[in-house]
C-alpha cells in the first residue's frame, strides 16, 4: 500500500537526546522510562522496550528519532509521550535509529 507525500508529512519525526534513563519495573514487558530533549519542541517521556541491546548508562546522552505526535499512551502507572524509532531483529531485539553524526536537539525528519 502507498501513502501520499501529505500522508508522510502528517508524521512529526524528529531527533532527540535521552537525558534520563530509569528502570520500568512495572512494565508487562521490560522497557526503560527515557526523559528525551527536543530543543524548542520540549522535553518528552518515552516508554521504550530497548532493554535487550542497551544498558541505561549507554543509553543517557544518546540522539535518537522519535514520533512526537502519536497521542499520550498511559503504560503502567507511566505516561508515555512520543514513540522511540528502531529497528527489530530476528530475534526481536529492538536497534535504535539514530544519526550518524550529532544533529540539534528538536530537528525535523523528512
């Protein structure tokens, strides 16, 4: 199925730093709580099953591309703010998506 150029557009993918990385205990499946810097776009919370590949100290100061305009989704007693971008494996571990050299914190993807 294809989608049209205005349907990609309607996508606001942007690149973000993780500040802070925490444990998700009471999450189904494991998963890290990240604070992530959006520059002018703001600071938003994510709920990311990345735990397989990344360890939080890794993961704190890491550029990463996100989803912000998904709608809030209340995960646990967490409110998750924006989708983290990777890619799974065949072995359903999740590689995160991310620039190869440091971008401004909020850039638009396209």
């Amino acid at each position: 199925m294809f989608i049209s150029w205005s349907d990609f557009e309607k996508i606001d993918i942007r690149l973000g730093t993780i500040l802070e990385v925490q444990d998700f205990p009471k999450a189904r499946k494991p998963a890290f709580q990240l604070v992530i810097d959006f520059g002018e776009a703001g600071i938003k919370k994510s709920s990311a099953q990345i735990t397989d590949l990344y360890s939080k100290e890794e993961l704190a100061g890491r550029q990463v591309i996100v989803i912000l305009n998904f709608p809030p989704k209340q995960i646990a007693n967490f409110n998750s703010e924006c989708l983290v971008l990777g890619v799974y494996t065949p072995n359903n571990e999740v590689v995160l998506l991310q620039p190869d050299r440091p971008v401004k914190n909020g850039s638009k993807i396209g």
